[in-house]
C-alpha cells in the first residue's frame, strides 16, 4: 500500500463549526427545501421561484461562509485551477454532443426542450451542495469513509 494512501485521514474526530453549519444547512436542504418543493402549489409559480431562490441560496451560502466568514479560499470547495481548462473543453464538447442528439431527436416529436434545459442547469446547485459543501466538511470532521457513508 503507498505511503500516500496510509497517510489519508480515513477515520477521525475533529467536528468544528464548519461541521456545525454544515448540518445545519443539511436540515434545512432536507426538511424546508425538498419538503416544501414537494408540498407547494405549482399553479401559481410560487414553487419555480421558492425553487430558484432556495437552490440559489444553497450555492450561495457556502461560498459566502467559506470566503469571507471563514477567509478561505475557494478551493476549500473543491474548485481548483489545476485541471480548469481540460475539463472546460471535455464538458463543452459532451454538452454539445448531447444538445445536438437532443435537438435533432426530441424536437422532432414537438417536445419543448427548454423547460427540460433550465431544469437540468438549474439542478447543478444540488452536486455542488452536497459534494463541495456536506462532503468536504465531514470528510474534514470524521475522516474519508464517515464523510462519504454521510451521503447516503
């Protein structure tokens, strides 16, 4: 085994207030969030904008706390430089294959694929949430295997 891998912090205990907010916005993602996206009334619009204001403050929030509550720096969000530019060309190649195949496959059929783009943009802030924000501060807090078991 490599000295790299023997030297991960797969199991520890070092919960801080990072930990604490960082289940507090869990409780509030779970129980206000998807509970009242569920229950609202869609007839009205007041769902799409409780759901724009809500996913956006979920992106927010965390990077408010980590930049300048915390001083950090936004690679404690997991977004670095280090690999910007390919991965910015692979997933502008990938999204244009599959906006072609969707355009020249499902417009056909008069689908309206606009409500289904926006959707699929705007669900971006839940991998950020949960990845960025949950998984590094408990990874942090309990070690690497504690820190993924959590989101499940």
């Amino acid at each position: 085994m490599s000295r790299e891998l023997l030297n991960k912090n797969w199991f520890t205990w070092d919960p801080s207030i990072d930990t604490v907010v960082a289940v507090i916005t869990a409780l509030i993602m779970i129980g206000g969030g998807y509970y009242l996206l569920v229950h609202l009334p869609s007839e009205n619009g007041l769902k799409t904008i409780y759901g724009l204001i809500f996913t956006s403050l979920l992106v927010i929030f965390p990077v408010w706390w980590i930049l300048w509550r915390q001083n950090g720096s936004i690679n404690v969000l997991g977004i670095k430089k280090d690999g910007l530019i390919p991965s910015l060309v692979i997933s502008i190649l990938i999204t244009s294959y599959f906006l072609y195949y969707a355009l020249s496959q499902y417009s056909f059929y008069g689908v309206n694929l606009i409500p289904h783009f926006l959707t699929n943009g705007l669900i971006l802030w839940e991998p950020f949430f949960i990845f960025s924000w949950l998984q590094l501060r408990f990874d942090q807090a309990f070690g690497i295997i504690p820190g993924i078991l959590s989101q499940t």
